[in-house]
C-alpha cells in the first residue's frame, strides 16, 4: 500500500484508463445525443449489475474469475422456460422461476466447487470448461428431455417436432415488469427503480457477507490457503459454498437479465454471458485476486459505453457497422487476456521476490552465525 | 441430536417450508389468463339475447376493447379474480350504462372467451364462459432447426 508511484497506479487501472479514453475518442465521432447514451447505459446498469456482483464472492475467496457464472445462468433459463410454461406471468413469474432456479443452482455450484477443489490452481480454465461440460447437458434437458419427461404443454415453446424447447422463448408476460414496476423518469432517463433496488440489497449482501465469520473465512482462504488450513478453517468447504453462492447469485442475475429482454435465446443466451460479464468486470479495474462492488459499476458504464458507441464510431469512420463490431468483440477477449497476463505476470515477480528475501534472509543468517 | 443442530434443521424445514408457500402463492396469484371478448349471438343456449350496438370494456381503468356488434376484443390479465367495467350502448345514438362485472377465471384455462351479451343477459355461466383453444399457424408448425452452437458450420474445412 505505500510508497506508490503514479507508474504503480497506472499500471493498475492501464484498463480502466484505457477504456476512459476509448470511451471518450468514439463517443462524440458516434453521433450519439448523450440522452440516448445515459438512457442506455443506466438499462444496462439494470440489466448487468447483478450478473457482475455475483462474481465477486468467489474472487473473495481467491478462485479467481468464476467462468461457471455460465452454470447458474442455465438454471435460471431452465426455471424461466418452466414458468413460461406454466404461465405464471409478471413480478410472480420471476419470483417462481427464482424459486425454481436456486435449487438447480446450488447443485450445479456444488458440484463446480467439488470439482475445482480437485483442481486447486486452476481454477479458472476448469470453470470455464466445465461451463462447456454442463451446457451439453442443459442441451441434452432442454432439446430432449424437456417434453416427454420435463412436461411441456404450450406449442408456443415446444418445438413442432413434440419434444424440445424452440430456438426462442418469449417472455412477453415478463418483460421489463420488475424495471417498471416503480416508474421514475428523470429528464427523458428511464430509471429502473425497482431493479436497482434489488442490486443495491445484493450490494449491502455482499457487504454484510464480507464481515461474518464465514465471510472473513473466505478471504483468509483467497490470501492463503496453507495458513488457513492450519487456522482451522475448513479450506474446501468454504470454495464450495463461495461457488454455491455465486452460481445462485448468477441465476437469479440471468432472470434479471433476461425479464429485460424480453425473450430467451434457449441455446445460446447463457454461452457469451460469463465472458461478457468478467471482461466488464475486469474493465472496472478488477483483476484476478481483487474485486470491488465499485469495479462492478465502473466496468458496466465503460464497456457497455464502448458497446453502445464503438459500432456507430466504426460506421462514421469505415462505413462499416461490422468493425465497430468486431473491435467490441476483440476488446471483450483481449482485456480477459490482458488481466490473466497481469495476474500470473505479478504471482511470479512476487514469487521472485519473496525468493530473493528468503536468500538474502539466510546470506545474512549465515554472516552473523 | 444436540440442540443445536436440532435447532438448526427446525431453521432449515422452516425456511424451506416458506419458500414453498411463497412458490404456491405465486402460482396462485400469477397465473395469467388471456380474456376474449365476444360482443355476439352466444351458440347454443337454446334463448335469444339481445346484441348491444356497442360495449367498451375497461380494465384497471384501461379501455382494452370497443366492440361493436359481432366483434370480438381480448386482454390479458394476472390472477383468478377479474374484475372489468362495461360502457355498454344498447342503441346507437344512446348514452351507454356503466356496469361492474367480477368473475372468477378458471385456472385450467389459458385463454377464455366471455360472450357479454349472454353474461349481460344473466345466463349460466357455461353459457357466457368457455375456453379458447389456440390453434399454431402452418407458419408456426413447420419444422424449426435448432442452433446450439455458434460456430455451427464454420469449422467445416472440407471444400
């Protein structure tokens, strides 16, 4: 903490900065009214925050960048289709799905934490292929399963053939109810009252979450899991529940984001939805080992910023909406990359160099015995 | 068992206990129905009723349907109890007479077709009250290809 430099801190935030300025150069080339862009970007508030937010539980507890989001996401799908299904519409459908969702999240969690306990050190790659492992499954209940044994009775849903759910499911009953169920309007700006109201509970969660016993477990077991194993804390327990938790967190996020929607891509909704949210998060000024609930916001106005005006700034200038495109897609990839480049680039210096006192620690041992 | 985990598993059946309750009042109280409108000669009450020139139905102080003879409206509404004001207008050129109507929806049911004439006439209720079976569309029936993967076909190198 002291004795930093301005070089420290630049390195630090290099991608926040890096976006600010992204942000700032396209935004006035876009053409877009900064109403429009307000408008956007606090829907998108709404839309992201509690996906993001349920990242930050296992970056607490130092398994890194919870690419298995993906796994909650799923369930919430599933617990949205059902609904659907069953036609409970508006605030109750989305608090039944919820209902329906956690279950099947806490077991998905369960097992993720299981797994990444047999594969301590690596936990990101094996989230991230395990999120590959249990959509073939979600595949296999959704495209199979889900009309002969899951009932479902609505041809609107179910796919001609008499089995399988359809490339998409309408949420027409649903959408946007909880972001207009208290209406507020500032200055032509849509709030989403009640959305931001459910974020902000998840916020003081978190808060409330990082001073109990269980929570200050969590952070012992991120900074050293040797030291609080011999503390007496239960090491992989607490991954599991941090994994349980956050793929609950992520279930409940995706409905959230969805209800906004409108509508559900069944099979490829949840696919893009952990990378989008760990490249906003890392935008934040987050990285690997350390997250805050502030990092969370931040990283959502500026990547979704440069969302909103990287492909109309890629019109004005080549006349092509798709470089706008692509260049959002290829910033998205490159920041995780960047920041898994940062986090493995600062474990070995610190490494080093804690290898380097331990070495200068004996020479002087050795010249005073 | 010790008292305390005694004590926790009675925590633990309680919370789970309400969340089920939670999960059956919304079951309950989100059911969403599809209500149609018919302003029309009801089939098959074997009595004659007389169709108003016009009825305007509000919902929750919404105008969802202003139906003239032989016309048919719809909304779509939350919940078993539906509760509708009628503006119905006997003769054209008449004032229209405001009525309050509640019923209560069936849960089976999706979509339901409520004949205002024969509710107005103060017929049984299966007279005035049946179900709307949704037919797909040939649009909607034909075969749909299901994408689960987004590189789909791009990582065909062959020609």
């Amino acid at each position: 903490m002291k004795n930093k430099s301005i070089g420290d801190y630049l390195r630090r935030f290099s991608v926040p900065i890096m976006f600010v300025i992204i942000c700032l150069i396209c935004a006035p080339i876009s053409g877009l009214s900064p109403n429009y862009l307000i408008n956007e970007i606090v829907t998108r508030i709404g839309r992201n925050a509690f996906l993001i937010l349920s990242l930050l539980i296992p970056i607490m507890a130092g398994m890194g960048l919870n690419f298995s989001m993906t796994l909650g996401a799923m369930a919430g799908e599933i617990g949205l289709i059902l609904v659907s299904d069953w036609q409970i519409v508006g605030i109750p459908g989305m608090i039944l799905a919820m209902i329906v969702s956690i279950p099947i999240s806490a077991l998905l969690g369960l097992f993720c934490g299981k797994v990444l306990n047999m594969a301590k050190g690596r936990e990101m790659i094996t989230s991230y292929i395990i999120s590959f492992f249990i959509n073939g499954i979600y595949q296999l209940v959704v495209l199979y399963l889900m009309g002969p044994v899951i009932p479902i009775a609505h041809s609107t849903i179910k796919l001609p053939r008499g089995y399988g759910i359809r490339n998409t499911v309408s949420l027409l009953s649903m959408r946007q109810r909880l972001d207009n169920l208290i209406p507020l309007n500032i200055m032509g700006v849509k709030i989403p009252v009640a959305t931001f109201i459910v974020i902000f509970l998840l916020c003081l969660v978190i808060i409330w979450f990082r001073k109990t016993k269980l929570g200050q477990d969590m952070r012992a077991v991120g900074q050293d899991m040797e030291v609080s194993k011999d503390a007496g804390i239960d090491v992989e327990r607490t991954r599991i529940i941090s994994m349980i938790l956050s793929t609950v967190f992520a279930g409940i996020g995706m409905i959230i984001y969805l209800q906004n929607m409108g509508n559900i891509a069944t099979y490829s909704s949840h696919s893009q939805i952990g990378m989008f949210c760990i490249a906003a998060l890392l935008v934040g000024g987050a990285s690997v080992d350390k997250a805050s609930i502030g990092n969370v916001f931040l990283g959502i106005i500026l990547f979704h910023t440069m969302f909103i005006v990287a492909p109309k700034a890629g019109t004005v200038i080549t006349g092509d909406s798709m470089i706008g495109e692509y260049f959002r897609v290829f910033v998205s990839y490159a920041v995780i990359t960047i920041a898994l480049i940062m986090y493995e680039t600062n474990k070995r210096k610190n490494k080093s160099k804690a290898g380097m006192q331990l070495a200068l620690a004996q020479e002087q041992e050795e010249a005073n015995g | 068992m010790d008292k305390s985990k005694k004590r926790r598993l009675i925590y633990r059946i309680a919370a789970l206990a309400v969340v089920l309750l939670i999960a059956a009042a919304m079951f309950v109280i989100g059911r969403g129905h599809t209500v149609y409108f018919d302003n029309k000669m009801p089939e098959n009450v074997g009595t004659e009723v007389n169709v108003p020139y016009k009825i305007e139905v509000v919902v929750a102080g919404k105008s969802v349907a202003k139906l003239k003879s032989g016309e048919r409206g719809m909304a779509d509404t939350m919940g078993q109890n539906f509760n509708m004001q009628l503006l119905v207008t006997k003769e054209k050129g008449e004032d229209p007479t405001r009525l309050q109507v509640g019923l209560t929806l069936p849960y089976s049911m999706d979509g339901i077709i409520i004949n205002l004439p024969a509710l107005l006439s103060g017929l049984d209720e299966s007279a005035y009250l049946s179900e709307f079976v949704y037919v797909p569309s040939a649009e909607e029936m034909k075969d749909e290809e299901v994408i689960t993967d987004d590189t789909d076909n791009q990582m065909n190198f062959e020609g």
